[in-house]
C-alpha cells in the first residue's frame, strides 16, 4: 500500500496521508471493527505514534538501515529521482583502500 509522507527532516515533522479506503484496509486487516469497544483509528495512530522512538543513535541507525536494506532495498529505488537524492538512503560498504567519490 503505497501513502504519502510529507514532512520536513530538518524540523523533524513527517505526516502520512491516509485515505479513508486505506484505513478501512488497515482496520479489516488487523480485525479491529469487531467488538463493543471504543475504537477510533485516530486513536490507533496517536497511540502508534507515541511509540515511535523520537531519537537514535548514529551507529543504531546504520545497523538498521543495513538490516532492512536487502528487503526493501529494490521497493525504495524506484520512489526517488535520482535528482532528490541528496538524503542517505542506503549504505555501502567500500573495500579497504577505496573512499567514496563526489557524483555531480
């Protein structure tokens, strides 16, 4: 399910966009519409982001990110044109002796 992000790295605010088709998906997925309880998904998604750590550690963030990159590697590579990659969104790993280079 592909949704958009706006945001801003610099001030640390990023919003996803959820249309209301999508969050019915959500919802029926998870198997959170049943029941007699209070559920809003509103609700859901305050709660989820409140457990979003709001810092990490440099070395953290690498180790993750060279983790998940071999799994949504591919998906990411087609997301960006090449002229809006001025962001990390990958690691790579040099052979001893090599440094990386300026691309224009």
């Amino acid at each position: 399910m592909r949704m958009k992000l706006y945001g801003s790295r610099k001030n640390g605010v990023f919003n996803v966009y959820i249309r209301p088709d999508q969050a019915q998906l959500m919802i029926d997925e998870l198997q959170l519409c049943s029941g007699g309880g209070h559920f809003t998904f509103e609700s859901l998604l305050d709660e989820l982001n409140d457990a979003i750590q709001q810092n990490i550690d440099f070395n953290d963030k690498i180790n993750t990110i060279r983790d998940v990159w071999p799994v949504v590697g591919e998906q990411l590579s087609n997301v960006l044109d090449d002229a809006d990659k001025t962001i990390l969104i990958g690691i790579k790993k040099l052979p001893q002796g090599y440094h990386p280079r300026e691309k224009l």
